[in-house]
C-alpha cells in the first residue's frame, strides 16, 4: 500500500511538473543549448522530408535524377546529396554523390546547373557504408 501512493505521488509530482514549464509560441526566438534559433530564419529552409525523393532537373528542364539522401557531417551542415541516376523504374540505377553546393532551388525544383543525365552516370558511384 505504501508503495502505490509512493508511485501515485511521484507521477502526480511529474504531471505537476511539466505543466509548469512555459509555452513558447511559433515566431518567438527559442534557444538550443547555447545557440539562439530564429523560427523565421528555419521558415526559409527545406524540410528533408520533403527534399528526399524530389526530382533534379538540368538547366532545360529534363529530369536527370532523385534526391536519395542527404548526408549531414558532424558539423551539422549538409555538404552533399545523394542522387539517384539512371536505370529504369527504379532497375539499374547508381547512387552518386555531389556538393550541396552545386544544386540550387529553382521556382521550387532542384536544379543541378551544368549537368546532364551522361556526366552524372559518368561519376564513381557513392556506396553506402553505413
């Protein structure tokens, strides 16, 4: 008996505890260890989610491959993608690796300028080690 209301106590204590913290609202600058973050700044980035699987096009327009992976280094930056490229119906395709640098959003399409759907099957191939 005196264990229940040691256990009920301590999970009322939690509960009690947790409620007290305070709210931050969405736009209110929120600090992470002992880096300020600014929601707006974030707002103007890309969700990984939604970048993984994306189509790259070449300058005309023309599908040159998929966004398989984003490879983030223990600096926290994101300094290469990982495409897939050729093969058919997901068949016989390679995965390769360019800088993030090299890849721009364009109206809300990835674009890799300067490539072709030739020079990137030309690239060694990027295996996963992992």
């Amino acid at each position: 008996m005196k264990r229940t209301i040691m256990i009920s106590a301590t999970a009322v204590a939690l509960m009690l505890s947790s409620t007290a913290l305070p709210a931050i609202a969405q736009g209110t600058a929120q600090t992470v260890g002992l880096m300020s973050v600014d929601p707006l700044t974030i707002a103007t980035g890309y969700r990984a989610t939604k970048v993984v699987g994306s189509a790259v096009l070449d300058e005309a327009g023309a599908k040159i491959g998929t966004v398989d992976d984003l490879i983030i280094t223990p600096a926290d930056q994101v300094p290469f993608v990982i495409l897939s490229v050729g093969g058919f119906l997901g068949m016989g395709e390679k995965h390769i690796a360019v800088l993030a640098s090299a890849v721009d959003v364009v109206d809300g399409k990835i674009v890799l300028k300067g490539a072709t759907k030739a020079s990137l099957s030309a690239l060694p191939a990027y295996i996963y080690t992992k």
